[in-house]
C-alpha cells in the first residue's frame, strides 16, 4: 500500500537527521506543469492562464497519486 502523499528525494546525513525533500505531489505537479506551460508558449500567459495551468497540474498530480493506489 502506497501513501498517499510521501516525500520524494528525502536526504539522510550521516548524523540521522533527515531532509524529507519534496513531496511526490508536488514532484508530479511540477512535470505535468512543465508540459502544460510548454503546449503555451507564444501563447496568451495572463494571471488567469497562470492559475488555470497551476490548478491544472495539480489536478494531474492528484490523478496520478489516485492511480498509484490501485
């Protein structure tokens, strides 16, 4: 079984404290917001585009944490 949100790219040093990094849904929003900013490019990126590709991937984040879980 998979959590629901964990870290991504945590970092243990050698003195056992422990950087928990990203979490994996941010991780996920961060590519599919690349994708979606490069199918814009050229295009219209007023605040509104902005907010909706940021929603967007976040959107696309969840979907993709819901499919780990089946």
């Amino acid at each position: 079984m998979y959590e629901e949100n964990p870290n991504a790219f945590s970092v243990s040093y050698g003195d056992g404290s422990v950087e928990p990094g990203m979490t994996l849904r941010d991780y996920f929003a961060g590519k599919a917001m690349q994708a979606l900013v490069a199918g814009k490019v050229g295009g219209d990126m007023s605040a509104d585009v902005i907010r909706c590709i940021a929603e967007d991937a976040y959107d696309i984040a969840e979907a993709l944490l819901r499919e780990r879980e089946e």
